[in-house]
C-alpha cells in the first residue's frame, strides 16, 4: 500500500476524530482515564494514550467507575471512563448513580456498534442511547466518526468538560466506531486550542439572605451534611455562626468536626434528637440552613420533619438538591458564605437555644466516651481507628453501619481529620474503589473504613488496589455479615433462620487466608490496642496494607441503647 493509501485509510478511521477530542479535553482539565479491556474501543484507548493522558486499565467496569468517583472526589476534575460495547457499559451504573446524587463529575465514553448494526443481532450489541437515564447531567450519540469532520470533535469536549464540571455530575457519550478500529500509520497528535475556564460559585443575593435571617431569628440552625468543605470555607461559617449564635450540626462527614473554627459545633445531633427529654425543651427551629448532601444521622432528620422550620434554606452543592421531606423552602448553588470575616459584627451576644444545644452536646459526649472503651463494639472500633491517623490522611468511610458508627464514635475527635464517603445514593457498591480513585488523585494516604460485606462486594476494587500497588490502608470491619439489619424492626418480626438467610447474609469467607495467598500484608489485630498500633504503622509505611478486625454486633447493639439510656436519665435531671 502506497503513502497515499495509508494516509486516505488512516483518514477513514476514527483516529482522527478521537484524538482531537481528547486533546481538548485535556487541556481543559482532564488528566485521568480508566479503561477496560475491549476491541470496540481500541481507537478511543489509543487517542487517550497518545495525546499524553494518565491511563489505567481496570479488569472490571465496576471497579474502574468508582475508581473515578473517588479520583473526582479530591481533584474536582473528572475521569474519563472509556469501555468496549455491550454490558461492559451496564457495570458504570452505580457508580454513576452515586456521582449523579452527589455532585461528582464523571464522563463516559462508550464504544458502540453503528447504526446499521444496531437491533440485528450483532454481537455484543445492546441499545446504548439513553442507557443511564436520568442519572447524567448529558447524553449525547455520537455521529459516525470514521468520516466526522475532527473540528466537531472541539465542540463536544467543550460541552462534556460543561455539562459535567459546571453541571457537577457524570455525562455519558456513545461512540459509533466502525472497522478499522486497528491504526495502520502512526498517529498524529494536533496542538490543542482550549483552556481551562471556571464557572460562578457564588450567590451574593444568597449571602444577603443568610444576614436578614440572622439579624431576625434567634432559634437558628447550621446543618453541614457531607461535604468537601475547604478551610477558609469553615472558617467563613464558624464566624458566622458565631455572629448569630446558632448551632452547627456537624455530620461526621461534613469536614468540620475537629477542625476548631468555632465552638458552637454539636457533635452528638443523633444523641439529642433522638432524646424526648432534649427536644423537648426545645421549640421547633426558625431557620435551618443545610450545606451538601443529606445528614446522615436518623434522629435529626426525622426531628427535622416533625418540628419543621418557617425557612429551610439548602444550599446545594449541586444544581440539585435533597428534600425527601418537602419541606426546603429556598435553594442556592455556591458559597454563601464568602462575605464574613472574624471582624464581622455579633449579631446577638447572647442565645438561650444556643447554650441549651451546647449543654446537651456536653453531657452527651461525656456520656458516649464512657462506652468507647470496649474491645469488641464497633463504636470503640471506628473510634480507634481515626485516634491513629494524621492530619495528611483521607479516612473512607463505608456506607451501611460504619458511617452510622462514625456518627457518635467522632463526638469528640479532636484532630482536623477529612472524610470521604459516597452519601449521594448511600450505597455499598465500589467502597474500595472509590478510595483507590482517591488515594491516586490526590498522591495521599486514604484509609478505607468498610464492613465484611461491602468488602465482598467489591473484591474486585482490593484487587485492583493490589495489582497497582496504591498507597492505601483497607480496614475490614468483620460483624458477620449486614449488622445494620439488627438495628431494624425486621430482627425481631422474624424468626433467627429468615433474618441471617434473607438479611443478615455472612459472606462466609476467609479474609484474612484469601489476601495472605495474594502476597498482601494483613494484620489481625484482637484489642483496640493492638489496632491502634497497627493504624500508626500504616502511617509511615508504603504501599497497600490491610487491617481485619473482628467486632461483636450485641456488644454495640447494647452501647447504643445504654448511651441513649443514660442521655436521657441525666439531662432529664438537668432540666
């Protein structure tokens, strides 16, 4: 074959068109791509690799879509996820379920049959279009780019790096490829032509909002569910707190905890409102004002939809919003808070239902550190575990019982820690994936804090955390199987045969035997002692280590009733 040809065939194939596409996306911002093995999308893994991008190569779709959560969790820029056709693409929904529900920004680029051999049986062909829904911010099918003119190319990226960083959510594009799909000439790589841009990120209407509200009502609340909020952010609201003399209610996601940037932070909201005694004396709030996703903490929320408040302000970290409840009353995207300053004027000096919050917030961390000393609930565990990590440390936080367990277990930490957790859809999927994501965008240590189950379910995220060597730490917390079921009315509408069949599910599986056969350092420690020391080890170690520890679901069963016990007996006497 002639140069001609070679240069007429290079031109029919799809080459062309993807690297243009993907060089712009990277001088946009983009750095990272998980691939998975495939032949459909052999032109798109090669136009990533060539335009100088960070490609990682993941066996399972699953493992490699959290992957990109979790990288998008602490670099704000999205992952391109690239995967050949088929159900390969069907293994990305959860993970971008989650990024959907929380504000991450992901985009998806699927290879695809052409049109001609859609719906006539072609092999590994499915319908692509629309396939994720409503759970992306864009979809958009792409022309047959074997032909396309390479300048659309720009046009696309441009409105994926949008839809996806501005619109804060994952955004799916479908590529028909036809064949060749193999290159046949070197690749040509164009000079990119767009830049970085950033999108507004504050509201000064809503900031004037927040001061009229403050300057009216006294019974106010500042709720801070997860979230990824910077210091001078915290700041920002510490001081604003202050001024009007409200509340914080700090999830143990919410990055304030510890932190120290004001003291009317209440650590133990799942211990006062699930307390009659508590809320009892108080009248139902004025004003709530909610930062990020949904609290995690049961009692306060369900105390918030029978006491409802005359404004519930949400301040969103996404174009949406939570609101189970219907009961939001205002909605702003951004900061709100930038115009305060530890100058700013004290609104009030003095607020009843402030010191009534910060009464009972001391009794009740008195109270939980009482039963934090106990070798076997999981309470004293998750505890333990955050009293050996440093400050340069990520700690993932599971879904299901660990972030439950972390609700009163973090009461009183007094270390600025940082938490990552997917609390968009609350999921068990992709936990260690997420923190491998994590651990290589932000080139820091991540611990994963994650129960027997939801490690199960994503062995395949552990493996991969093996395979390329991360520098991360996974602590097995092992109750025997789905201990958040004992803590529901269905434990005891059953009998013990349907509950473990049906409910409780043991994975039954030998940890610590299965990751020894693969080379892994594993720890077992048996006291919470032991499992501090081995936190701290970890801190100054490389590379993957692993931490199993096994717990006892009666012995925190029983911790949670005593500590709600002995809250309300002594706050019943203080009042």
């Amino acid at each position: 074959m002639d140069q001609k040809s070679i240069t007429d065939y290079y031109q029919s194939t799809a080459y062309p068109f993807a690297i243009k596409f993907f060089n712009e996306i990277k001088a946009l911002g983009v750095t990272e791509v998980a691939v998975s093995p495939g032949s459909r999308n052999t032109p798109l893994v090669l136009a990533a690799e060539v335009t100088g991008l960070n490609v990682k190569v993941f066996l399972d779709e699953r493992v490699a879509g959290f992957y990109a959560l979790g990288h998008a969790k602490v670099t704000k820029s999205p992952v391109v996820l690239i995967c050949t056709s088929g159900t390969a693409l069907a293994n990305y929904l959860p993970a971008v379920i989650e990024a959907n529900h929380s504000g991450i920004p992901m985009i998806v680029c699927s290879a695809d049959r052409p049109p001609e051999l859609r719906q006539w049986g072609a092999g590994q062909t499915i319908d692509q279009v629309q396939i994720f829904g409503s759970n992306v911010r864009w979809f958009y099918d792409l022309p047959v780019v074997n032909n396309a003119d390479p300048s659309q190319a720009q046009s696309i990226a441009i409105r994926a790096w949008d839809r996806s960083v501005a619109g804060r959510g994952p955004i799916h594009l479908n590529w028909p490829l036809c064949e060749p799909l193999e290159p046949l000439s070197d690749l040509v790589v164009p000079e990119a032509n767009l830049k970085p841009f950033d999108s507004t990120t504050f509201s000064e209407a809503g900031a004037q909002r927040l001061m009229q509200l403050g300057e009216k009502y006294q019974n106010g609340i500042i709720s801070i569910g997860p979230n990824d909020l910077d210091y001078n952010t915290m700041q920002r609201i510490g001081w604003f707190s202050e001024a009007v003399k409200w509340p914080i209610i700090a999830d143990p996601a919410s990055q304030i905890r510890g932190q120290n940037v004001s003291g009317t932070v209440i650590t133990s909201a799942e211990v006062l409102c699930g307390s009659l005694p508590f809320t009892e004396s108080l009248r139902s709030p004025d004003v709530v004002i909610h930062i990020g996703l949904a609290p995690t903490s049961k009692a306060y929320k369900g105390w918030l939809s029978t006491n409802p408040a005359k404004h519930h302000i949400v301040i969103s970290p996404t174009v949406d919003w939570f609101d189970p409840s219907n009961s939001i009353t205002e909605a702003y995207y951004g900061d709100l808070f930038f115009p305060y300053s530890q100058s700013s004027e004290t609104l009030r000096p003095h607020s009843e239902w402030l010191e009534q919050w910060k009464k009972g917030n001391t009794i009740a961390t008195s109270i939980v550190k009482k039963y934090l000393q106990d070798d076997h609930n999981e309470l004293s565990i998750v505890k333990a575990v955050m009293e050996g990590v440093d400050d340069e440390v990520r700690v993932m936080l599971s879904n299901s019982m660990i972030i439950r367990d972390a609700e009163l277990a973090f009461t009183h930490i007094t270390i600025p820690y940082r938490t990552l957790c997917n609390r968009g859809a609350n999921g068990i999927d992709g936990i260690v994936s997420t923190s491998l994501g994590a651990s290589f965008g932000s080139e820091e240590k991540v611990i994963c804090l994650i129960g027997d189950v939801a490690a199960t379910h994503d062995f395949g995220g552990i493996l991969a955390s093996i395979r390329l060597k991360a520098e991360m730490t996974i602590v097995i917390l092992d109750n025997g199987g789905g201990g958040i079921f004992n803590f529901l009315p269905i434990s005891n509408a059953i009998n013990k045969e349907q509950f473990d069949k049906y409910f409780l599910t043991p994975p039954m599986i030998p940890f610590v035997e299965v990751l020894k056969s693969l080379s892994v350092d594993v720890s077992t420690p048996q006291t919470i002692k032991d499992l501090k020391a081995d936190i701290t080890k970890t801190m100054s170690k490389s590379g993957l280590s692993i931490i199993y520890y096994q717990s006892d679901t009666d012995s925190t069963l029983r911790a949670f009733g005593s500590i709600r016990d002995a809250f309300d007996q002594e706050f019943g006497q203080e009042v």
